[in-house]
C-alpha cells in the first residue's frame, strides 16, 4: 500500500476513533440508561470505528451483493456522525465562552452583605440532579440539532443541483462565437445513491440551459460499467449544438477508465484523453482541449494527464478551453496558452468544516479565478461522494458563458 493511501487511511481511522468516543462520552453517557444499553450503544460505536478504519479490509471479507449495502450503511453513518460532533462541538464551545465571559466579568459590589444561605442537607444532592438535568438536557438538544442538520444536508444532496452562470472573458475568443455557452456536469459519482432516477432529472435541468456544448469533466461513476451503464446511459439525452465531452477523474480510473471510455463513446460522447479537438467551423473556432486526470494514471500505473500531447500541434494563438477534471497544473496550463480550464474534484469541501479546510489543500477550491488573462472555474459537483449529504456547499450546474 502506497504510504499516501496509508496515511490518509490511518488517519481517517484516528478520526473516527476519536469522534465515536466524544460521542459516547457527550451522548451515550447522559442519554442512555443502565448498563446493558450502554455496553451495547459502545459495541456499536466500536464497530463503526473498524469498519470506517478498515473499510478496505472488511469489504473484502464479504460477499460482493453485501457491499453495497455496506457502503450505504457506513457512509449515512460518517455524515450522521460528523453532523452529531459539530452539533455538539459548538455546544460545547458555547458553554465553555459563556462560562470564561462570566469568570472575566466583574463581580457587582453589593451596598450591604447578604445573610449567609441556610445550611441543608439537601444541597448537593439538588446540585447534583441538576448538572444531570442540564447535562441531559444539552445532550439531547445536540442530538436534535444533529440530526437536523443531517437531515438538511440529505435533502440538499438529492434536490436538484443550483444553476450558475458565469461570463468569462476569453481574449482569443472569435467575434463569431461570442456567447458560446458550455454546461459543465463534474463529480456526479453514479453510485449506490446516485442511480437513474436521478441521472434522468439532471439531464432535463441541463438541457433545458439550451448549451453550446457539454463538458463531462469526470469522477462520473464509483462502479464498473456492468453494474452503472444503465443510470449513466441517460446521458445520451443530453442535446446541444456541438456535442458532449468527457475527460476522466481519478474515480473513473479506479473503476475502470477503458470501459468506462468506450462505453460513453457508445452513447456518442467523445472522450478527450490528452487531445484537442475543433469547436465550431471554418470560419470561426476554438479549440476543446481534455487531458486525463491528474493522479490516476500514475496510481494505476496507465496512461495519466499529459497537456504536452493534448496541446500537440494546436496554434497557440487559437483560443483554448481546456477540460481537466482536476484544479491542477493552471498556472502551467495559462502559461502554454490555455485561456479557460474547467475542473471540478473538490466538491467545495462537501461538508463543514471541510467547506472552510478545502482551501488550504486547493488554491483554487470552488468558484471562478483568473491569472494574467487566463481564468478557471472549478465546480462544486453536480453529485457527492461518501457521506450522502452536502452542507455549506449544495451541488451546482455550471453554464459558462464565453464572451470576446
């Protein structure tokens, strides 16, 4: 196992080993009576912990029709969970401000002393029931919260995608084909959870933009053609004046880009694996660059993203819209002439707080930049991956429009 996998794996193993025990010491603990209930709510706990850890490992040790039903169940769970935690972190984060405002605050002076408090008996046994209360209390307040917000980020996740639409300047841009609009679909990620009935909606609200032309710039399925070709074939419908194009992403890679390739070219979308080819005709045109994913290849050890040969043979002072399903490589891209790159892969984080942390990993994370007079927009995703939910980042359709 390459040391990146395993180090990515064991920290999401530390990640939900930490998360599962704040849960049970801020849920479990205050909410749940009597021995037996707790021990079982802890073996639960622990066993989603193994299975988050080790997911690799224990899908091999099923029987294949158990898998997706597996990915299903642990996916819902990471959201639920993740939603649960930040429920409570801010809470807790609540309470512990309120109590440092309340420490710094100046004690008023009184104008005479108070007569002492009567002794009782009673006394800690009422605090005590009371800190249980309170405890209990905010315990199932982020309980509800939690599972409030899991809940909205299911409907955001399976509502139809946000259209944007976005003008971009391209300076090479022929007079004759200012306003051409392409509608970008990324990161759709036909699945467990995204299947046809989704597929056959997303193409309707595309088509009803009324492109120029299609750009499909990957992550498309998390499956082999056998078991997705019937939900991904809806993209057939799709109808513009130039055509659908696909460039590949790293999960195409892992679920096999050469069946996947031939199989979209069935449907009569071209596939650009590290070529160009020429939008529109004689008189005016430019030229639709797509290059493989920027990781795949390499961890697949097959051919991978090289913008040497997609740009072979093209005249640099053609405009040049490239497809690359990764944000990588722009400012590389810009300068060999390339004045728009369309991407996607960062889902804009997904879910809080990876929406706020997706920055640090990406300069470009979501939404539209520019450098010197090139531009890219990278898209949040038409789908999700993991977790079928979406929170501070909803799914979007892109129409760019390129003007001269």
């Amino acid at each position: 196992m390459p040391l990146r996998l395993f180090s990515f794996s064991m920290l999401i193993g530390l990640g939900a080993l930490l998360g599962h025990l704040y849960l049970y010491r801020r849920l479990v603990r205050p909410l749940v009576q009597g021995r037996w209930p707790r021990l079982m709510a802890l073996g639960v706990l622990v066993a989603m912990t193994g299975v988050l850890g080790f997911r690799r490992t224990v899908l091999d040790l099923l029987p294949e029709s158990a898998e997706g039903l597996l990915n299903m169940a642990m996916y819902t769970w990471m959201g639920v969970a993740l939603c649960l935690v930040i429920a409570l972190l801010v809470t807790d984060v609540g309470r512990g401000l309120a109590a440092l405002a309340r420490r710094l605050r100046p004690a008023a002076r009184p104008e005479a002393p108070l007569p002492a408090p009567a002794a009782s008996a009673s006394s800690p046994n009422v605090d005590e029931e009371r800190r249980r209360f309170l405890g209990q209390a905010v315990a199932g307040g982020a309980f509800v919260a939690g599972g409030g917000l899991a809940s909205y980020g299911s409907w955001r996740a399976f509502s139809p995608p946000l259209v944007t639409e976005v003008a971009v300047k391209v300076p090479k841009l022929p007079r004759a084909l200012d306003g051409l609009s392409i509608v970008q679909l990324t990161d759709i990620h036909v699945g467990h959870f995204i299947q046809r009935k989704y597929m056959d909606a997303l193409v309707q609200q595309a088509n009803a933009l009324r492109p120029d032309l299609f750009a499909i710039t990957g992550d498309l399925v998390d499956g082999d053609v056998a078991s997705l070709g019937g939900h991904v074939s809806a993209l057939a419908a799709l109808k513009s004046r130039y055509g659908s194009y696909f460039v590949t992403g790293n999960h195409d890679y892992y679920s096999g880009d050469e069946a996947w390739t031939a199989f979209l070219e069935s449907l009569g979308i071209e596939v650009l694996r590290n070529r160009h080819v020429r939008i529109g005709d004689a008189g005016a045109s430019l030229d639709l660059v797509g290059v493989d994913d920027w990781s795949g290849g390499r961890r697949r050890n097959k051919q991978g993203y090289d913008l040497d040969q997609a740009l072979a043979g093209r005249d640099p002072d053609r405009a040049a819209v490239l497809l690359a399903h990764q944000p990588a490589n722009f400012k590389v891209a810009a300068e060999r002439g390339v004045d728009l790159q369309i991407s996607g892969h960062t889902h804009g984080g997904q879910l809080a707080p990876m929406t706020f942390l997706i920055s640090l990993a990406w300069e470009h994370s979501a939404g539209l930049y520019g450098h010197g007079d090139s531009s890219i927009y990278v898209s949040r995703g038409c789908g999700f991956w993991g977790p079928p939910m979406r929170v501070g980042s909803p799914p979007e359709i892109v129409k760019l429009v390129l003007t001269a």
